[in-house]
C-alpha cells in the first residue's frame, strides 16, 4: 500500500513478520492486485458451486474456532455485490461459531477446491444471525440464516493443496530444489517477490 494508506488485510503482527522475511512490498502488492470488497462472476460461481467451506470466529475475548460448513452446492450463495448468506443445519446444539457471531461479528471464511484444479477463495467480513431470514425458505432444512458482509475477498494460492495424484509438488522436500508458483513470476508481482529465506539448519543437518 502507498504511504498513509490503511491496509484492510495486515497489522503490526503481519508487518513484523514481513519485515523480518523482505516481504512487506509483495504483501502491499498482493493487496494492491488481487484483493477486493465485492464478489467476481468468477468468485460467485466458484462459491455457489462449493459444497463445504470452513468458517474461522472467535469469542469476546478473541479466543478463536473453525468449523465445517457442508451443504449441497448451492448451499452457500451471493446475495449482493457484497454479500453472502448461507444456512446453519441442526447440528450438535453447542452453537460454538453462531454463538461466537452474537458476541464478536468478525469472520473468516475458506473456500477451498481440491482435485485437478485446486483453488482457494477467502473471505472476510462481519456476520449476522437470524431465525426469521426471507431466504430461509429456500434452505431445506435451515433453521437459520447467516450473512456475511464482505470486508476483503481474495484469492490465495493453492499451491500446497493436494491433488488426485498425491502431496503438492511444492511441498519442500529433502534434497531438491523448491518448485516456485507460477504466479511469482507475473509481471504483477515478480519485482516485489524477495528471495527465499534460507532454512535453519536442521539438528544432525550440518547445523550443530
């Protein structure tokens, strides 16, 4: 981000790591390029065609959950530019995640794509809750209806997500070189990507 400008994704936590890794000018052009307050035809149909996605809150107290949401696809849908609703079936009664949105609106949500195309698509936004929801009707067996405003949406790399074939082949492995993403090298991005940081050794590695 440009001087004086307010990030919507990164915090003093996120900027001293960055720092301490050289990657504070790629994050600001990550967010730059990529992240956005409003759903893509691309994002809604990646989306309205998932099947599960997992849900990050927290309590007052910023004690934090996850949970699975799983539904037919569908289950979750865009309901205007900046928003989604989704369905909260009977469960188990604890009311952890739902609980925790009365109390502390902040969410998460990831969607992921496993497979031959493996894909991520995260957001983050503010919830609510409601029991009489004019979209409850259109989810059988709903007994509820969360929304979701849309702070950020984002894409993020899938590049460790397994596939049919096995572990990604960018997780490092003994020995070989590490296989870079391909998006590294995008005219967007290649003159702010900073080199790898050099692994610690590893006890019984050469390091002591």
């Amino acid at each position: 981000m440009g001087i004086g400008m307010a990030s919507l994704l990164y915090h003093e936590g996120n900027r001293r790591l960055q720092d301490q890794f050289a990657s504070r000018r790629l994050a600001d052009r990550l967010e730059q390029v990529i992240l956005r307050p409003e759903f893509t035809d691309a994002d809604r149909a990646f989306i309205e065609s998932a099947e599960y996605f997992f849900l990050a809150t927290a309590d007052a107290e910023g004690r934090p959950d996850c949970s699975f949401k799983g539904g037919p696809a569908g289950f979750a849908r865009v309901t205007a530019p900046g928003e989604l609703a989704f369905p909260d079936y009977d469960g188990n009664g604890m009311f952890k995640s739902l609980g925790n949105i009365a109390v502390n609106p902040g969410v998460g949500l990831l969607f992921i794509a496993m497979g031959e195309r493996p894909a991520r698509l995260r957001v983050n936004g503010t919830a609510t809750v409601a029991r009489d929801d004019p979209l409850l009707a259109d989810f059988v067996g709903a007994q509820l209806v969360v929304r979701v405003r849309a702070r950020a949406v984002f894409p993020n790399c899938p590049r460790y997500i397994p596939t049919a074939e096995g572990p990604s082949v960018y997780i490092p492995r003994e020995g070989e070189v590490p296989v870079e993403p391909a998006w590294k090298g995008f005219e967007s991005f290649r003159d702010a990507v900073p080199p790898r940081a050099p692994a610690p050794p590893r006890p019984g590695k050469g390091g002591g």
